[in-house]
C-alpha cells in the first residue's frame, strides 16, 4: 500500500462504534494524525446486529454523563458532518411495577434533572394516554424519558468515520492488527499484514476480540482483559397496521417500552416491533478453549436463534402490549455481546503499561459511544477527563478477576439487566475470590461479607435469629436485620473496644536516594518525619483530587504507602509512573492484613498482648510484638476513636485476632465504620474524594503547601483557585431523612433551585442522626443554612453544619 501511514499519533484498533467516535473526537481536539485499524468491515464486530438503543437512563452518575452526551451528539451529528442518519428520539416508557422501582426511578430522575434531562414521573393512566396499545392494571407507576430513543449502529459508525477522515484521520480496513512492540521511550509499535506504525499511544477498542487483544500488553506489563460474550437474541415482527396507522397520525414512533421488572424492552421497528429480552435463562459463549473456542473471525456473523429460552418473556410482552400477538415473527438476531463483570465498559489507561488505552467491553456501545469517544479522546490528550470516570476505569479490577469469575458475573449480570443496585445488597456470584487469613473465625462470629476490590470483608455481624437472606436486603431503607446490629457494633466501639479485619488495604513499600523528593514533587502537601504518618493527596493538572494516601515514613528515603482496597492498581500506576529510577515500589498488599482496633479501652486491651509503646501520640507508629508475632502498630482510627491499625504478615493474623478477641474487643463490620467516619467527615475515595472536585472545594486546604519549591501536578491551578475563591465548597448536613439516608449524587436544593449534590450518606449512631456529606455552592456553606435533600423522590430538611467533625469535635477522644 503506498499511502501506508508508517508514523501516527495514536493507533485504535478496532472499528466499531467506539473505536470510530474516538478516532472522531481525537481530531476534534486536535490530533488529526491518528489512525484506526479494523481487521474486516466497519461495524462487523457487535456493532452491526445491534439494536441501536439510546437510552439516558442511569443510576451511575457517570454512565448517566456519557450517554446524555451521545443523545446531545446524535441531535447534530449528521448535518454536523454531512452523513445522513436515522435517529428517533421517541421517548421511552419505563414500567414499575413495585415501589421500590418507584424509588429507582424517582432517583434516577432526580440525578437526569441535574443533567438537564427532562424526564417526568406519570402515573399509569398518563401512559396509557400516550401508549394506547399498553396494559398498565398492575404498574404502580411509569417513567417518562423525552430523549430515549434509537439510531441506525452503521449509519452512527460510517457517520463518526466519515467526520474523521475530513479531518485528516485514516481508517485501514481489512487491516488486522496483528501484535504490539513496545520502544525503549515507552512508544509504540502496532504490527500488521500490510507494514508497521510507530505511534505515541494504543487503544484497544477490539470489542468481543479486546481479550485476545490485550494478550499482547502482557509482556509490558499488562494482565488478562477481564471479560466474557454473551449471547442476546432480540426478534422482529412482522408489519402491525395499527402501528403504522398510530406512526402516520402522530408523524413519529410510539415511544419505546423497558418493561425493567419482567427484563425486556419492546420498540417500534419499521411498522412492526423489536423484542429485546434479557433472559435470567441465558447463555454464555466462547467460555472454552476446547468445545467452544472463539474463531478466528466471526465478522458479521450470528448464532442459531433459541426462542425456548425467551418464551415467557416473550408471552409476558405480548399481555403487556396485546398488539404485539397479532403478529407473526419475521426474524430472529442473535450475536455476541461482550460483557465486563460489572456489565459496564473498560475504558482509561491500561494497567500497568504506559501510553495504552483501553476502550472496549461495552455492552450498550451504541448508547455510550458518543460520549465514549470523547472521554477517551480526553485521556489521551489530556490525560484527564471532564467528569470522574472511576465507574468504568479499567483499574478498578485487579488480580482476582480470573475467567471463572468473569464468565460468573457476566451471566449474573446479563440475567440480571435492569436489576436494582440496593444499597446493602451484595451480588452472589464469584465470591471468596480473595481471603482474609481470619476469614473463617469471622464468618463463625456471624460475619456477612461484602467484597471490596474482590477481598471479602465483614459488612455486619448477625446473631442468631437474624434474617440474613438475599432478600431481606432488597430495599433502598435502612432498616433491616443489620440496623439493631450496627447500632450495637458503634455503641461497643464507642464505650469498649471493637476489631475489624481489614483485609485488602492496598499498601506500597517504596525504597531508595530520591523517593522523598519525588514524592515532594507529587503530593500536594508534607510528608511526615521518621516515625510519623499523614495523609497525602494527590492532585490532576486541574488540581482536581486523584487520590488520597497515608504516608508512613520508615526512613529517609523509606516509606509504605497505604491506600483504599479498590484504589490498588490505580495508586499503583501513579506511584510507579512518579518514582526515578533507583526507586523500587513494590506492591505489599496480599502478604499483610490489617485489624482495626478502636475504642476508649483498646489501650487497654492492648497492654496486655504487646511491648509497644502505647503512650506515643496520636500518628505515630512502631515496630512491636503484638501476641508474640512481629507487627507494626500504627496510631491511627478511621473510627474516630483511640485506636490502632495493626498490620501483620497474614500467617500471624490468626493468633492476634484471636488474643484481641479473647483479650475484651467485640468485632464490628464496614457498615458500622462507614457509619463513624461519616460523623468525623472523613471522606471515601471515589465518593468524597473524586477528580468531579477540586482539592479546595473539597475542604482540603490545609493539606496543600503552596509555598514548597516543587511544582507538584495542579499547583498552578490551585494557585489560581485560591485567588479567585472556590465555586462549590464541602459541606456537612444533618438531614431529617425518615427511612432511607442520601445515596450519592443526591441533589441538594435550596428555593427550589439545584444548589449541589451529596457525595456520601447514612445514619451517624453516635450522634444519633442521618448525615450527608457533600459539594454545595460556596454562599451556602454556612452554619446554619437550610436547604433539602432529595432522597428517592421526597425532599428532606437539611441543616450545614459547623466545619468540624459531628463527634468530637476537638479529637479529644482520638488523642486519649
């Protein structure tokens, strides 16, 4: 080929929608020297038997982002670019048929409104107005979205594609990528049939292939996609004259139907309809490398149909829209659908190696495409992107997700489509992924176990009689078997001393002459002297949060980092990428677990098991023997209480639990943590603490120096802040909340005006209240301000509180 781009900026590979909306938005920012790779067709891998669905609908203010944005961008794409398109905003109808899908809903809105969309509440009797062929006797309620609707996957592809190349972009088809070769300067070179390209920077937008893919990273650093395919089948009808009668009179489609409880959508197709089931009976594909080995290439290809599978699904669509019976079936598409065991794309920096992205695994690329391109293209350019994107970071899965567990979860997902996310649920499949070496004393004490970051924790402590079944926790309330329990497990660590395994803190030695200088230049503030210990955040160039970290100094040059369980992969990264050469980081976290100990007697139960020195202050920490086992014990409480962590290799956890428990202490799980750290204002990573907030706005001024000669990532811009005064600032309320507390990104109000958003909720047991944290507009963080708090469809009174911890405020208790 003679006009073969051997050099470019970036190389994609892959040709789907989502490898073309980023080749788009690179050259909307700029970068009109890339080039996408596409082994077949355009659209030939999930992309062309997609059904083209473009909800907005979301409970991940994240996903809620993109996919606003895709609609904002499918309005104007095809004059923007000159392409013809079909897209129909029809509107949606989504179907409740509980009230806690009520809630669901009423939530979701509440988050859409923020994002200026207009979705509205209706009764059932407004939707029947609206859908005259609908059934709606047994609906507590509907939903109304104006700007659900549905677009043509190839027309949206070729369109993206087309506005690429007028900028200067190149699209090779029937170009397979074949393997990866990473250069010294950490650039790249992307092999194929037809010659190499030397580029900056990688995306893998392979889709279905982005595992195969992805092997070739693995020797830079990179590690096994975590993801499966799925099988899903939608059928057509033939035409319906009623359909096309209500079309001709109403000049558009009826509004699509998500009937979210039974777990299918049913849409105008044509003049007929297009039933897309998502089956609890449902299939797995390419689960094996023997007797169902994925093939080589399975470009615009599709599966036998199995209709037996979607017969009661199917009969159910069919009560629910009786018109729809008067038809018979026309065809039947089922193709594979890749799925990440959350259900939500990869997207971001590819852990552990540098300058390579992923942008695959989407299970509904067509919605999240459009504004899939743009973050991507943010990433690259940037290095950071508009809205905090943790949801759908690649990092946020690390060495547990073998293919066990990812085949597990995705069937669980897919089966589980349009399930509620309660808030003290936890997903049954592909548990006990990683242990606490006290994992069984915990769960004999009555431990029920939360996973974080895949190391199973306790969340609460049942006793006998307790209901602990899956389905006790299907509310959005508080109450339930666990709220006596916590209340319990708080009462005990405030007036005793209670212990909670930790397992999974992710924690990094690092070692060598430089590491306190390139950590200067990377935190915002200080670090620690020997032998002390402080927390350290990490700033972006905006001097938005990245990161939150507590800094324990050994020595000069010798440090632990310690960090969130879920942060693993991702503070690795940053620490990595940060230190010089002759600066070892090296990743501790499986070898140690860690026991909280806390409360006005943990000195006391202590003395009897340790050498330690109990008398030192408040963040410090030692080397000790604690119940004859090496352990290092640190002078710190998430609690709020007088408190030690103390971290031990994981073969002496056993016999130290045990002395703490024998010694007096009561376990207590993650919920009652949450619970105090709330009443101190701790804050949580990716809740509290995200890149949605700058340092300042998040009340953490006082661990900025900008008066230290490093230039430490966002010091200008937190320089510039500062000058000119912070436009949302952090703020504690106390919210008379009835039977459920603020979930995050609850709005706050004030004179019927959005004024900011919480960012964590729940009951304080100490202070005897339901607390929200959260980002306000700056003229009403004030003492005393009354606003609401919207809660699942229902505004609360809340109050700001003094800028200072709800329970002991001056940490009298902690320095005891």
């Amino acid at each position: 080929m003679s006009d073969f781009p051997t050099k470019a900026r970036v190389v994609i590979i892959g040709g789907g929608v989502v490898g073309a909306s980023t080749l788009y938005h690179l050259g909307k920012k700029g970068w009109t020297d890339c080039v996408l790779l596409e082994k077949n067709e355009l659209t030939a891998g999930s992309t062309w038997h997609a059904a083209g669905n473009v909800p907005t609908f979301s409970t991940s203010w994240a996903i809620m982002n993109m996919q606003r944005y895709s609609t904002e961008l499918y309005e104007r794409l095809g004059e923007e670019v000159d392409y013809p398109m079909n897209y129909h905003q029809s509107g949606s109808i989504r179907l409740a048929h509980t009230k806690e899908r009520m809630q669901e809903f009423e939530r979701a809105m509440s988050m859409g409104r923020y994002q200026g969309i207009d979705m509205e509440m209706w009764t059932p009797e407004q939707a029947k107005e609206n859908y005259p062929f609908l059934e709606t006797h047994d609906l507590e309620g509907v939903l109304w979205d104006p700007s659900d609707g549905d677009i043509d996957p190839a027309q949206l592809t070729q369109a993206l594609a087309k506005g690429a190349r007028d900028m200067g972009q190149k699209i090779i088809r029937f170009c397979p990528a074949t393997g990866v070769t990473q250069k010294q300067d950490k650039t790249w070179i992307v092999h194929t049939d037809k010659g190499d390209i030397e580029c900056e920077k990688v995306v893998n937008a392979a889709g279905y292939y982005a595992q195969r893919v992805g092997e070739w990273f693995k020797p830079y650093g990179g590690r096994t996609v975590p993801m499966m395919v799925m099988e899903h089948q939608y059928l057509l009808t033939e035409q319906i004259d009623e359909v096309e009668a209500w079309s001709k009179e109403h000049g558009g489609k009826l509004p699509l139907i998500r009937d979210v409880d039974v777990s299918y959508y049913l849409r105008q197709e044509k003049n007929g309809y297009n039933l897309g089931p998502y089956e609890p009976n449902c299939k797995g594909h390419w689960l094996s490398s023997t007797d169902d080995k994925m093939p080589d290439d399975f470009s615009f290809q599709l599966w036998q149909e199995d209709l037996d599978r979607i017969e009661d699904i199917v009969t159910d669509a069919m009560e629910r829209v009786p018109l729809m019976a008067t038809s018979g079936v026309s065809s039947v598409i089922n193709g594979p659908i890749p799925y990440a065991p959350d259900g939500l794309p990869l997207m971001g920096p590819m852990p552990g190696v540098e300058n390579a992205f992923e942008a695959c695994v989407f299970t509904f690329g067509i919605a999240q495409g459009g504004g899939a391109g743009k973050v991507m293209a943010e990433w690259i350019v940037d290095g950071s992107t508009e809205w905090d994107m943790w949801a759908v970071d690649p990092r946020r899965y690390t060495d547990y997700t073998d293919q066990d567990y990812c085949d597990k979860k995705g069937m669980e997902v897919y089966g589980n489509e349009y399930a509620m996310h309660f808030p003290q649920h936890e997903w049954p499949a592909a548990r006990d992924k990683k242990l606490s070496p006290v994992h069984d004393k915990v769960k004999a004490l009555g431990g029920q176990m939360g996973a974080y970051n895949g190391w199973e924790r306790a969340n609460w402590f049942a006793k006998d009689g307790d209901d602990t079944s899956e389905e006790a926790t299907h509310t959005w309330g508080r109450s339930g078997p666990w709220e006596q329990r916590i209340k319990e497990e708080v009462e005990n660590v405030r007036d005793n001393c209670g212990v909670l395994d930790l397992p999974g803190f992710s924690r990094f030695m690092l070692k060598g002459e430089g590491a306190a200088e390139a950590l200067r230049g990377l935190v915002a503030g200080g670090l620690p002297k020997v032998g002390r210990i402080n927390l350290v955040y990490i700033s972006d160039p905006r001097g938005r949060i990245l990161t939150e970290m507590s800094c324990l100094r050994l020595g000069e040059d010798e440090f632990v980092m310690i960090t969130a369980a879920t942060a693993q992969w991702h503070d690795r990264d940053i620490l990595v990428q940060a230190m010089p050469a002759g600066v070892t980081v090296e990743d501790v976290t499986t070898t140690r677990d860690t026991l909280i100990v806390t409360g006005p007697k943990s000195r006391e139960i202590l003395s009897t098991l340790t050498d330690a020195d109990l008398s030192l202050g408040w963040l410090t920490h030692q080397a000790a023997t604690v119940a004859g086992k090496p352990a290092h014990l640190v002078r710190v409480s998430f609690a709020g209480e007088l408190g030690w962590e103390v971290h031990a290799l994981n073969d002496d956890m056993p016999a130290i639990y045990d002395a703490v428990l024998d010694a007096g202490a009561k376990p207590f799980g993650m919920y009652a943590l949450n619970s105090m750290r709330l009443e101190k204002g701790y804050r949580a990573w990716k809740g509290d603490l995200s890149t949605d907030y700058s340092l300042l706005e998040g009340g953490l001024g006082r661990f900025v120096k900008l008066d230290k000669p490093q230039d430490f990532p966002g010091k200008a811009a937190i320089q510039s802040e500062k000058q000119q005064g912070v436009k949302k600032s952090f703020a504690t309320l106390i919210i008379e909340a009835g039977n459920a507390d603020a979930p995050y990104m609850s709005c706050i109000w004030k004179d019927g005006e959005i004024v900011g958003e919480t960012t964590s909720g729940g009951y304080g047991h100490r202070v005897n209240a339901s607390i929200a944290l959260g980002m306000i507009k700056a003229e009403h963080a004030v003492e005393g301000t009354e606003l609401e708090v919207e809660i699942y469809g229902e505004k609360h009174r809340a109050v700001v509180q003094k800028d200072q911890p709800l329970w002991d405020p001056a940490n009298e208790r902690l320095r005891a």
